[in-house]
C-alpha cells in the first residue's frame, strides 16, 4: 500500500468519529501548547537576563573586598590607590580602566518628592566602563573630582519620580540625603531589568560621596572596583594580572587566600545561563507531563477503536492484510491524531506565549518569547513520537487478533 | 495442469474446552475439481463454518493435511497465509462484512491495497468487477444506501476482483429475503457457469444445494455422504 493511500485512510477513519478524534486531539495540543510556551518564555527570559548582563558594559571584571570562599583574617580593604595602580598599563597591561565606585541607598528629594534611590559615587571614566549613555547634559567630569563639586547625574526613574517628567531637568538642584546637588545630566533608560536598579540611579564625584553623602571609617577605601579588560580575549589575563597586583599591595604571603574576590561578566552570565538553564527544564519538564497525559488519551482512545473495529479487522485479514499491514494503518492513525495535535499545539504555545509576553511587557518586565526552528520540530517531532509510542501498543493488538475470532465478533 | 484445487486429507479441528476436547472437524477427507460448484450443508454445530474457514486458510487445521491450488497449507507462517488468502481465496459472508464508511468501489478495492496493485488499476478493475455483478451504477453508494442484496453483490465483486481459485461463501443467502437469495444464487451459479470460478456454498437450504453440482453433508464434523 502507498503512503498516501494510508494516511488518506487514516484521515477517513479518523473522520468518521470527529468529536472523538477532536476531543483526542486537544489532549495532545494542550501538551505541546505547554511546552512551546514554557521553552520559548524559558528562552526569552534567559534572552533577556543575558541582554542585562552584557548592558552593564563589555569584558568586565568586578572586584570586591573579602572573600566568601576561603577564611582571611586581616583583610585589607580596597582603596583609591589601589585603583590608581590598576590603571597604570606598566602594572597591569591587559588592563583598560579601573574604576571605583562607593555607594548605597539614600534618600533623594525635590520639592515635596522623595525617593529612596541607589546612589553610586564614582569617577569620569565609570561612563565609558558601565556603558551609561546620557540623555541630556554630561556625567562627572575630572574636574568635579577636583573641586568635590556638588552635582549629580540622574537615571530616568529618578527623574520621574522626583520632577514627573525627563526634559530640563537639568540645571535643577535636588537634595540626596539633605545635601543639595545640581543636576548636570540624565542617563538613558536602560529598560526594565532583573537588578531593578539601573534607572533609579544618582551618580556623584566620588570626593564628593565619599565627604558629604557616606562614611567610611578607612581614608580611601572603595567599595567596588569595575575593571575593563582591553579587549574580550585578555580578560582571563586581566583578572590574573588584579590578582597578582591586589596581592602584593596587600602583601599577602604566597600560599594564602586572596583578600578580595574578582568576579567576571563572563562567570555572572553563565552562571545566570545555567539558573535559566535549569529553569526552562523545569517549565518544560512540566509542561511534558501535560503531553503525556496526552498520550494516554490517544492510547485509550486506540483501544477502543481496536476494540470496536474488531471484525473490521477480521474483514481486513480475511482479505490478504498481513499483520503489518494492520499494525500500519493502527500506527497511522494514534501518529496522526498526536501530530495534527503537535502542530496545533505550536500555534497554541505561541499564542500563548505572545500573551504572556504582552502582560510582562505591561507589568515592566521585558519578556520576548524566543521561537526557534528546534523547539517547534522538538515539539512537533516529540509528539508524533508520543503518538507512535502510545499507539503501539492497541495497534499491536489489532494486528495480533485472530481472524476467526476478529470476524465472529459482535 | 492438475485440475485438483482442494485436497483435504484428514482435516481435523478440536478446541480444548478446560477438561473435554470438541472435535469441530473429526477427519475430513475430499477433493475438489477446479470449475466445481459444491455445497456443503448439515446441522447447526455440524462443523461446516470451521471447514470453510480451514478450506479459505482463516484458521489451520490440528491435525490432517490441506493443499490447496498445490499449496501445503499447513506448513505456512500467518504472512504466507494471508497472502494465500488475497490470492486464491474470495470469502462471501452470511453478514455481508462491507465497511460501512466506504464507497462500493473502495469496499472492492481493499483486497487489491493489500496485493500492491496500482492505484489506477484498482479503480478500473474495481468498477468492471462491480458492473459483473450489476452494480455498474451504483459504485459510488456507501453500504447503506444499499439494499441487501445490493451489498451481497458489492461482497462477491470484492471476493471476486483478485481472480481467487476459489469462491467461499458461508451462507450467502441466509440474511436475505428469498428474492434476493435467489438473485444472489442466481448470480453465483452464472459465475460458475460461464466464468468458470470455483465456488463452495455453505446452506442449509436445500432449494440452494439442489442448484449445486455435488453436495458434501456433514454430521458431527464427519462427512456423512459426498454426492
Ligand atoms: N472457537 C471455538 N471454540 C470452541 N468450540 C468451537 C469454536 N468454534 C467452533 N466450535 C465448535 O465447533 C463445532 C462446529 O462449529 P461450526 O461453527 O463449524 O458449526 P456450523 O456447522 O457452522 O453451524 P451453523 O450451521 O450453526 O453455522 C460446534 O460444536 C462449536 O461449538
Ligand atoms: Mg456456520
């Protein structure tokens, strides 16, 4: 028998029991409808994290004090000096900039608004190392350092909240933690993000935080230090290169823990890929229960149509069908019903997934679902897959029926 | 060539039923010439369904041996038999067994799907298999929009279309008004007579077997007496 012959059959047999056949077939489009959905939400969320993490700026190495893995005992806290000696090439060449920054949560306000917003004092070149694009005015300039001027940059968020609007907010003076500051320029919005915090920002000369806005018992000290590596290749080397340097400012003899901890974008993204990762197996895991219970439904109603098409079966072997041929025409049909079903469901899981991504994008979290060619033929192929596999076992039934016994069925 | 299509020697058929042994068919022997028309009649119970299934390769004997067409029988795996069976053997059943989803023509195809013809040449002889047997106008007409001895007719151009060696046809009558079963013998006996096929009939009406040129009785699954 031809292929087409077959299939056309199939479709005739499954016809003749539409409301069945239907019913049998949402079972499987819920299924793949599920999983599509889960896997392309799952990849337009980790689509979106990774997109916030290469926004913090490019090739990336961020160093902090103390270390989470190991016990030291006198840790020697990062400080300005130590930054001036990263930037010098002769020290470390792989280097490109090193930045410090100090900061923390205070209270911004203007007018009768307030807000609690993260301020980061920090010097000229954290723009060019964080990627931080202005909308209006400039960011910190050296010369704010020098004269430990009283400005400041804002994020859009900022603006809103304390002017409700993001044009001319330059040149107005707001107060962060009652010190009154200029406001020199407005970053651009970098979207919604997984920190949250990258619009509701204040950035002031760090002379500036370090004697007006926070304390720190230790004269120099910084909180973080953002290093950026020359180019994508020599960050390995650049990470080795603080290390070295840290440690021999902060005289550690050889054989004990480093006293800081250096953290890189490349270690940050992958280990939110592998977070994500084992999110999308979940969501898909789960959503793969609701197929196979779609499975099941095609199985059973396989069985019954065994069962009711006994002495058609008996007619067909009485005829010169061979036990493959009958296993064929079973297969062709559970195959057909799991596979219009797959396709469905791809339509379904999109649909779906638009959906959710509508209500996210309303709700300020950017969530695009990512549909690509594998997961549709994963889909599509798994649950042709759960067709046949489910449909074994009735067609293997209907082809090892006996034709004495098929025909004298009632 | 041999003009012997059917030699069955010995046939036996017993069904264990828990402690006692049945003996459906207790050592049948008889030949059937190529061109014969014969009837098979006796008693409800008598064994004459289980012969015919053995006779069209349906089901194997327990014991004995049958050749049909110069085929051993007995020694042949399910696939060979059902070969045998889309080959030389057309069933007539007493319920007439069409599919009721299907057209009179795909209803005379389907024995063709199974012999890998081709699609067009099923059609074609599908339709002149139907138009033997009247139905020239009415190939299109599912199952039930036909009469029953329209669909007895749309059976025997089915059993017919892959030229069988033989015709069976277990009670072919028995679910028709007598007008029809007339008809549907009537038809039967002119294949027989100018197409020359083989044809067995299973009856129990002996108005049927008188038409027939032997009859074959069976009693208890024993031949009682061959005409
Ligand atoms: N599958 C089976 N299991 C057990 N016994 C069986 C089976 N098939 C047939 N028999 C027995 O074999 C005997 C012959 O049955 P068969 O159907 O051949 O009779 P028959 O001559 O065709 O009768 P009828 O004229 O009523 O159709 C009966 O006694 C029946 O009970
Ligand atoms: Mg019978």
């Amino acid at each position: 028998m031809n292929i087409s012959g077959v299939i056309f059959e199939a479709l005739e047999s499954l016809n003749a029991n539409k409301m069945r056949s239907a019913l049998t077939i949402i079972g499987v489009v819920i299924g793949v409808g599920a999983v599509i959905a889960m896997l392309s939400l799952g990849e337009g969320v980790q689509a979106s994290i990774s997109g916030q993490i290469s926004d913090i700026g490019s090739n990336l190495l961020f160093v902090f004090s103390g270390n989470e893995d190991e016990e030291v005992r006198n840790v020697t806290p990062l400080k300005e000096a130590d930054v001036a000696a990263l930037n010098d090439p002769f020290n470390a060449p792989s280097v490109q900039t090193a930045v410090a920054s100090i900061g923390g949560r205070v209270e911004a306000s203007y007018g009768g608004e307030s807000s609690s917003v993260s301020m980061t004092g920090t010097t000229a070149s954290y723009a060019s190392v964080r990627d931080i694009e202005l909308e209006e005015g400039e960011f910190l300039t050296d010369d704010h350092q020098l004269g430990v001027a009283s400005v400041a940059v804002i994020g859009p968020d900022v603006a809103d909240k304390l002017f409700g609007r993001r044009d001319g907010v330059v040149g107005e003076t707001i107060r962060l933690a009652g010190q009154p500051l200029r406001v020199i320029g407005l970053t651009e919005a970098k979207g919604g993000s997984a920190t949250g915090s990258e619009d509701n920002v204040v950035f002031v000369p760090l002379a500036s935080a370090r004697t007006r806005l926070v304390s720190r018992s230790i004269v120099g000290e910084v909180d973080t230090i953002y290093v950026q590596a020359v180019d994508a290749d020599s960050v390995t080397a650049a990470s080795q290169e603080v290390t070295e340097l840290l440690r021999s400012r902060h005289r550690l003899q050889p054989g004990a823990a480093d006293d800081f901890t250096i953290f890189s974008q490349d270690s940050i993204a992958s280990m939110a890929e592998s977070i994500t990762n084992v999110l999308i197996i979940f969501l898909g895991g789960v959503a793969g229960i609701s197929l196979l219970v779609g499975g099941i439904g095609i199985m059973n109603i396989m069985l019954v149509s065994v069962t009711e098409r006994t002495r058609e079966i008996g007619l067909r072997k009485a005829l010169g069908a061979r036990k493959s041929h009958i296993l064929t025409q079973f297969l062709t049909e559970s195959a057909l019903l799991s596979l219009i079903g797959g396709l469905l469901g791809v339509l379904l899981g999109w649909g779906l997934s638009k959906v959710v991504s509508i209500i996210a994008i309303q709700s300020g979290t950017d969530i695009t679902p990512v549909f690509t060619i594998g997961t549709v033929l994963l889909a599509t192929l798994f649950s042709a897959a759960v067709g046949i596999f489910f449909g074994i076992y009735p067609a293997n039934r209907a082809a090892s029926l006996e034709p004495v016994e098929a025909l004298r069925h009632e | 060539m041999n003009d012997i299509v059917i030699e069955a020697r010995d046939l036996v058929k017993s069904y264990q039923m828990g402690e006692i042994e049945v003996h459906a068919l207790a050592g049948v022997s008889f030949d059937i010439q190529r061109g014969e028309l014969l009837s098979i009649m006796g008693p409800s119970g008598a064994g004459k369904s289980t012969l015919m299934n053995i006779l069209g390769c349906l089901d194997l004997p327990t014991g004995g041996d049958y050749i049909l067409d110069g085929e051993h029988v007995s020694d042949l795996s399910q696939d060979e038999l059902a070969d045998i069976r889309n080959r030389k053997v057309g069933f007539v059943f007493q319920s007439f067994n069409l599919l009721s989803r299907s057209s009179a023509l795909a209803n005379v195809t389907l024995p063709m799907r199974y012999a890998g013809v081709s699609n067009a040449e099923r059609k074609e002889r599908a339709t002149k298999a139907l138009q033997s047997v009247g139905l020239g106008d009415r190939i299109y007409h599912r199952p039930t929009e036909l009469s029953g001895g329209q669909q007895q007719r749309v059976a025997i151009a089915r059993a017919l279309v892959n030229h069988p060696a033989i015709l069976m046809a277990d009670e072919p009558t028995g679910n028709l008004d007598s007008k029809s079963g007339r008809e549907i013998m009537d038809l039967l006996l002119s294949l027989n007579r100018d197409q020359g096929v083989t044809v067995i009939v299973v009856t129990h009406d002996p108005e049927v077997s008188a038409q027939t040129d032997r009859i074959i009785t069976l009693k208890d699954g024993v031949l009682e007496k061959a005409v």
